[in-house]
C-alpha cells in the first residue's frame, strides 16, 4: 500500500531571512490504535496507523503478555483502521502488571527484567552471533537513504532487523518504541528468528529501546545517534552489543564488542 495514505497536505508560511511566502507542506497523520486482548481494552496508542498487527503483536510480546506467536488464536484490524482485536493466550502476571513501572535487575551470568510486582527472568545473551564493521556501515547507510516516510515529512522514525541471511525487515512510525514494536512483530507473525540478527533504530539508544532487544534477543543494537548511560548499562548487564554513533565507517561501541569482527 502507498505511504501517501498516511500524508496530509497542510498550508504553511515558510520563512527565508527576510522573506515569507504561504506555500503546501505535507505532514504524517497520527492515529489512536485502540488494542482489545480477549474482547477488552487493554492499551490505545498513538502511531502511524500502519502495520497495526504487526505494532500490537509486537508491544504485547515486548511487555510478555503473549509469550510466543503460536499462543495467537486470533488477529483483526477494524475496516477504519483504529481498532487491533486479538485473541491469545496470555501470560497473566504480565498482563496484570503492564501499567506499572518497570525494573531492571541483573546479574554477571543472568538478568531480570520485567516490573517490580512480576519480574521476568531473562538469560544473559552470550550467542555467537557476529557482524563485520563494514556490514554495518553499509546497513547504516541504506537505512538512511531508503525512508519515503521521512523523506516526505522528517516526521518519523525508523527500525529495521537485518537478519542473518541478509535478508532486512522495516517498519516506521511517529515513536521510536512503535517502530520496534512494528519491525519485531512483522518478524514474529512470519515466523523469522531476531535473535541472529542487528537492529537499526533511530534516535537514541535509551534504556526502554535497549529492553525492547533484551525481551527478543536481539544481540546488536545500532543508530546514528548516541545511547544514555543507562542505556549502555542495560546493554552490558544483558549481553547486548550496543553501538553508537554509527556514521560512514566510524562507530562507538559501547558494549560486547566481541561481537563486531571480520
């Protein structure tokens, strides 16, 4: 389907030193995806109103209220788009406990994470996984110049999982997390392994988008831009490959550096 669905034109006055001038513009639209798990609402969401399986399939299993995509009975989107129903199995403890604030705890061997009433026990990543420099500065630059979203508009954010047989998958939206949450969950409805694999993002690398790649485990985590430093902590405590500042050949890596090599 064409991304000039998701455009809206707007009148703007455009200013240059001196100069003003009304011209068109275009913009990205914002929706709210309302979300009912077993006939109740569970969680609306503002994003692009796109990929909407995918983005709630995604935010689900980031949060583990639905473990596993063979625990999915059910998936419809409305006709107006604004409405995912899901039907599935779901983790209770997690579902009970997804309004409240979240924690990290970890260990040199293991971690948890989850949230202070439910903790989920997540293993260390110690897999061999392993990506060469140049790999990455080549991904870096395709994930840039191939962006129609924002493009047209600067308005979006972006995530791709580049998968070890090369092959990439992509999704954008309004919200660094939802674009995370979109590219995973197109990976889990096709059955597609993240835990070989890279995940690009834009913006920075907080800590809530480097959970996001513990709870998959996904092993390396790029952008162009830097991590913060609780960020890099929550990488290095849960064996995630961190990295930053990743633009032409240079790169910082923050964590696991074992992992980039060849």
């Amino acid at each position: 389907m064409s991304n000039s669905k998701y455009l809206k034109t707007i009148i703007i006055d455009r200013v240059n030193g001196d100069e003003i001038t009304e011209v068109e513009d275009v913009t990205i639209e914002e929706a709210r995806l309302n979300v009912y798990l077993n006939g109740e609402k569970i969680i609306s969401m503002m994003c692009i109103p796109k990929d909407q399986k995918a983005h709630a399939i995604g935010f689900l299993m980031s949060e583990n209220v639905i473990t596993q995509i063979s625990d999915v009975e059910f998936i419809e989107v409305s006709e107006d788009g604004l409405r995912v129903d899901i039907k599935a199995a779901v983790d209770t403890d997690s579902l009970q406990n997804l309004y409240k604030e979240k924690t990290l705890v970890s260990g040199c061997g293991g971690g948890i994470t989850g949230n202070v009433a439910g903790s989920l026990e997540i293993p260390f990543n110690q897999t061999s996984f392993v990506i060469s420099p140049e790999t990455i500065s080549d991904e870096v630059k395709k994930f840039y110049a191939d962006s129609e979203l924002y493009t047209l508009t600067g308005c979006v954010h972006k995530a791709t999982l580049f998968l070890e047989d090369t092959s990439v998958v992509t999704a954008e939206d309004i919200g660094r997390h939802n674009a995370i949450d979109k590219v995973v969950g197109k990976c889990k409805i096709d059955g597609l392994d993240t835990t070989k694999s890279v995940l690009f993002v834009s913006g920075r690398l907080s800590s809530e988008m480097v959970v996001k790649a513990v709870m998959h485990r996904i092993p390396i985590v790029v952008s162009r831009t830097a991590p913060t430093y609780l960020g890099v902590q929550t990488a290095n405590k849960h064996g995630i490959t961190l990295i930053g500042f990743a633009r032409g050949r240079k790169m910082n890596i923050y964590t696991h550096s074992g992992r980039v090599h060849g």
